[in-house]
C-alpha cells in the first residue's frame, strides 16, 4: 500500500513538472502577461524629431490598423470576423493626425530589419485603398532632423498647400 501513494506521489510530481516546462503553467494559478518594450530606441528618437519638425500635428504612436480602418461592407449579410482579421492586430508605427481638425494626415512607418518589402507593399495597398498615405522611413534614415525632414517631406508640402487656409 505503501509503494502504491509513493508511485501515486512521484506520477504527480512527474506530471506538474511537466505541465510547467509546457507552458501549462509555472506552478499553480493563471500565467500572468509581462510588460515589454513600447518602442524601440529607433522610434523613440524618430518621434522626437518628427513632433520637433512637424508641431502642427499630433504623433500617436504604436497605432492599431484595427483603430483606423474597419471592414469593408457585404453584399449580402453582416460583415464576417475574417474581413477584420486581414488587419486589426497589426500595428502602424505613427498615425500624423492635424491638430486643428482630427484628420489623419499620413501613416508613417520607420522601417527596420523585421520589414519585408512584399508585405510592406501589401499593407500600403490596403491602407491606400482607405485613404491613407503610408510615408516609410527607410532603414537607412538615421534619426537625424536633416534626414528625417527629408523622408517625410511629402507632409511637409501638404502642410504648405493647406496651412495658409487655417486659421
């Protein structure tokens, strides 16, 4: 009887070790989430040139697509979670927003190693086909005010065509 509870003891002793090294859980109770990084250096020191270059308007960063862009309509039916899926959980780096009237002015996204081109294409088309201008900051862009003011110069001529009819 004795060597039955010990091989019973030792089984569940096997199984909880297990089922922590799996992931099931480290030891009793929920697995909590852990805090990680918000931006990386990069984007920090490019959101500071961009709100010191362009203070007419507003920088939110680490934007859910989910946040600006909605599903298309159907035909027929309500609209199917898989239509929203294609880009809620991706992120834009900065959303330009003007200050005065709330709209999105441009898209930007600061482009590292993790960026692949055919993919970055295909999420400029589905943002395009919003509405949206996606401006890229190219790998090679350090965040430098001469080299940033240079890649995002297409804000600063929508600026200069608009700014004179603000008040």
């Amino acid at each position: 009887m004795d060597r039955n509870i010990a091989i019973l003891v030792a089984l569940l002793g096997v199984f909880m070790m297990l089922k922590a090294l799996s992931g099931g859980g480290a030891g009793f109770g929920e697995r909590r989430p852990l805090a990680k990084r918000f931006m990386t250096p990069r984007e920090l020191a490019m959101l500071d040139i961009l709100e010191r270059c362009l203070p007419e308007y507003r920088f939110h960063a680490q934007v859910a697509m989910g946040a600006v862009l909605k599903a298309p309509p159907r035909l027929i039916g309500k609209s199917h979670p898989a239509d929203r899926n294609a880009f809620s959980q991706k992120i834009i780096d900065f959303v330009a927003q003007d200050r005065v009237t709330g709209a999105i002015v441009a898209l930007i996204e600061v482009d590292d190693a993790s960026h692949n081109v055919q993919r970055d294409s295909k999420r400029d088309t589905m943002t395009g086909h919003a509405g949206y201008r996606t401006i890229r900051i190219g790998r090679g862009v350090q965040p430098r005010i001469h080299e940033v003011r240079a890649a995002i110069a297409p804000l600063f001529q929508q600026h200069e065509l608009h700014g004179s009819s603000r008040t």
